[in-house]
C-alpha cells in the first residue's frame, strides 16, 4: 500500500526544510572561518554600546582603603575588588559541580584582600558591612562567608557606615602585636 499523495508531498517537504537548514547553518559556520582567514573581524565592541571607565572604589571605600594602607602599613600588600575565583581553588570529580559552583562565585568580588609580602599568601579578608544590606547583599555575603570557610581564608567584616583610626582598625584586623 503507498501512502497517500499529500502526506508523500508534507514527509518530503520537512526533509526539504531541514535539509536547507542544515546547510545554511554549515555554510555560515564556513563562512565565519572563511572570514576569519581573509582577516575580516567582527567588531570586537558591537555597534550602539558606550564604553566608559568607572571608578575601580566608591568615594567610602577609598577613604577606607587608605586607613587600611595605613593601619597594615608594609606588612602587607592591600588588593581592592579582588574575584573571588582569584582566592580559592576549587577541585571536583564531577566537571559539572566544579563548573556550577565557579557560575556561582563568577561575579562576586571580595572588597579587601589582606596579602603577605613575602609568601604572597593570602592572610586576611575584609568585606565592609552595609547598614542594612539588600536582600541580594545578604544572599552574596552568605556565598561569600561559605566560600572562605571552606577555603580556610580568614574573614574580617567591618561596618561601613563609620570611619576608624590606625589603632582602632588595627585593634577590629587583630594586628595590634607585631608579626
């Protein structure tokens, strides 16, 4: 029994179509490795988009960050808005767990990073406290809390809505003895 007409003209037409696709999806792959060998390059910045440069801290974190400077001194080295990825090695056997977890922390960034001269060990973290942190703050400063507990990282907060002296920042570090 042959199958009727108008289902043998819909079955070919499907195969048609995809057939078409397909080589319409493989003649732009050839054709972007085509224009990549004739040296035509995609613009690296799309038309429309403003780029501009940003303050790498907010007025209060500099202020912070030079009572830091000053309270550490040469004992150690101060990183400011350092990736979090940059902090801590993360192994898994299963590539998914490792690649889920690096998704997680991808974007976050600790505020100050505390780093012996010598070793260039990482020896202290310090994320300044918001007020009263936005849900998101509070849902970040969780990951970020795990992450360095695990990592075995040393973790200071300190509020951010006040200002400190050398001795009383030195005292809030715990670097009031010599090292």
């Amino acid at each position: 029994m042959t199958p009727p007409p108008a289902l043998l003209i819909v079955a070919l037409s499907i195969v048609a179509i995809a057939g078409a696709l397909y080589a319409f999806r493989r003649g732009r792959a050839r054709f972007g490795r085509f224009k990549a060998r004739a040296g035509i390059e995609e613009p690296i910045i799309p038309t429309g988009l403003a780029v501009k440069p940003q303050p790498l801290l907010s007025k209060a974190e500099a202020s912070f960050y030079n009572v830091l400077r000053l309270t550490v001194q040469d004992r150690y080295l101060v990183f400011a808005q350092v990736p979090l990825w940059c902090l801590v090695d993360a192994e898994a056997a299963d590539r998914n767990v490792l690649k889920t977890f690096l998704n997680k922390i991808a974007l976050k960034r600790a505020d100050f990073v505390l780093v012996h001269p010598g070793t260039l060990n990482v020896v202290k973290i310090v994320e300044l406290e918001l007020p009263e942190p936005p849900l998101q703050r509070q849902v970040r400063d969780k990951l970020v809390n795990a992450v360095f507990a695990a990592a075995r990282l040393d973790l200071v907060r300190i509020k951010a809505d006040q200002s400190y002296t050398v001795p009383a920042l030195a005292t809030l570090l715990g670097l009031e003895g010599p090292e």
